[in-house]
C-alpha cells in the first residue's frame, strides 16, 4: 500500500509541490485545507504519516487516525500535541531538534533592533504617508551594543542567540531549569541568575523556553514590573509564557519600553487583540523559523524518520518524543 503522509498545516500549492519533490519513492502527500479539529480528523483518517508545524494535534484528532504510524513536527515544541493520547494508542511522535536555531536566533536579533530603532513602526508610518522624524517617535532609541541581555531558557536557540549578542559587546544573563556548568557558561560567556534577578538586571529580556507548568504565564504583571522601565521584551519561545493581556496593561502604562512577539496564546492572533493596537511593540505571524536555507534539509529529515518506522528501524535518539 502507497504510504500516505498528510500535513496538517494549511500550506500553498507551490509549497505542497516543493514538498512532492522531496518525497521518499513511492510516497504521496496530501496537506490540510481548513481550520479545526474536525478537518484534521477528516485527513488524518487514513494517513500512515502526519507532519505538524503549528497546528495542535489533541487526542480525539488522534483518535480519528485509523493507520497512523508517526507523527512528525515540523520544529521542536511539542505542547500543543496531546503527547499521553500519542502514546497510548502507540502512535511514535518525533520533532526535528535543532533544526530552527540559527533562523529563530537570527530572528531574535531582528526583533531586538526593530524594537530599540522602532523599524516597523517607521516602515508603517511612511506606507501611510506619514514621515516619522526621530523626535517624533514614541520613544527613544537605542543601540544593542552594550546593553544587558536576560535569556530565559538556554537550549540550541537560546545559545545561538548569545553568541550573536557577544559582538555586540554585550552582558549576558540566562536563566534554565538546569544551570550549565563553569565550562559551559565560560565558553558561551554568560552568567547564571535567578529569574527575578535576570528581569531587574536585563535591558533585553529573551524568551526561549519551551512552555511548560512551571513557564505557563511566567511573564505576568507581577514578572513586568520587576523590569526596568527603559527595557523591551522579546517572545520567540510560546504565547503562552506570557500572559498577553498583562503585557498590553504594561505596554500601555510605559512600565517596560517595548516588546515583540512572534508568537501568541491563541495562533492565528484575532484581529481585535489589544496588541495590534499598541506602538510600541512589533508583532510577527509565528515566522521566526521559516527560512529557505532549512526548508529542504528538514523535510528530508522528516522523510528520512518516516522511511525508518516503515521500516521497523528505531528513530534517532534526538528526534524520539515517544
């Protein structure tokens, strides 16, 4: 039987066929074409192979899925897949670790100077017609060069964003759940601090954790007020880490300077959130890990697992969830 894989995310044509030309021989590739559960239970019915990118895969979806062998994502958070549900119906679920680091870490670098310069704003302002003078923004600039940086969670993107900031001079500060060792933090160049401390210390603070209990709604009013007022927020980690309508009261009051934020608690963001209407934060639709550069050796990683466990051959160590 033709081994079907289906991508649950909406994807275009031109990409579905990229993803055609990828496949392993005898392969077929459907994707999805609609929002919510009951579609993704409609295409993952008889698929024997599920990609997932950014959308959710909850147990009834699972259930629905009569051959389903393995279910990949598309990247490394797995929060929004009902791992437990996976695992009981003895479905393999596996994600490509590492593969987003460079893009989300040079991204993080892109939100911090969007954010100090105001670049979205001065682009917005001018496609209106409107030529913002620098004593006109709503706020002031600033440089990275210098500054002290908090990095909240430490893993391959975090890592890779503080070894961009050192060449900018930068002091760096990280919090994880479990600290590296005087090697490590000498090698990377950053220092250990309690995430209270991280937030009164920092100029930046960078979110790469993945969500979690103990990192669900962990920038809340009371985190946001720890912070200095001249400081900005960068979230490329989940929406759910920070509690969003407490970020829009803190942005609103100019108790931190600014913020960006590529991802949100409810992904698409609805039109009416309360953080379109703020200028001074950037927002950007989850695009942190998209780069060409590594469409194609992704995807063939991918590939490669699902010609494994059609195989009976045993996933890399790296990329097994369960």
């Amino acid at each position: 039987m033709t081994p079907t894989v289906v991508l649950l995310d909406l994807t275009s044509p031109e990409r579905a066929e990229h993803l055609r030309r990828l496949l392993p021989p005898d392969f077929v590739l459907t994707h999805g074409t609609a929002r919510g559960d009951d579609h993704l239970k409609e295409i993952i019915r008889d698929a024997d192979f599920a990609i997932s990118g950014q959308v959710g895969v909850s147990a009834d979806v699972f259930k629905a899925a009569r051959r389903l062998k393995l279910l990949h994502k598309w990247g490394v958070g797995v929060d929004n897949i009902d791992i437990q549900a996976a695992k009981a119906l003895g479905i393999k679920v596996a994600r490509t670790t590492g593969s987003n680091a460079v893009p989300v870490a040079e991204f993080t670098i892109g939100l911090i100077l969007a954010t100090l310069r105001f670049l979205a704003l001065g682009h917005e302002r001018l496609r209106q017609g409107r030529w913002m003078a620098f004593n006109q923004m709503p706020g002031e600039a600033f440089c990275i060069s210098g500054k002290t940086v908090g990095l909240i969670g430490l893993g391959a993107i975090g890592q890779g964003v503080a070894s961009r900031l050192r060449g900018f001079g930068c002091t760096l500060f990280y919090n994880k759940r479990t600290r590296l060792s005087p090697a490590e933090e000498a090698e990377l160049g950053v220092t250990y601090a309690a995430t209270d401390d991280l937030l009164a210390q920092s100029d930046i603070v960078c979110l790469h954790c993945p969500l979690t209990p103990a990192t669900t709604n962990l920038i809340d009013t009371r985190a946001l007020s720890l912070m200095k007022r001249s400081s900005v927020l960068i979230n490329v980690a989940r929406g759910g880490v920070v509690v969003e309508a407490d970020l829009a009261q803190a942005l609103r009051d100019r108790t931190i300077r600014g913020a960006a934020m590529d991802v949100y608690s409810i992904e698409p963001l609805p039109a009416n959130s309360e953080l379109l209407s703020l200028d001074n934060i950037v927002v950007t639709p989850h695009l942190a890990a998209a780069t060409a550069d590594t469409f194609e050796p992704t995807v063939r990683r991918m590939f490669d697992n699902m010609v494994r466990v059609r195989r009976g051959e045993p996933l890399p160590e790296r990329d097994l969830v369960v």
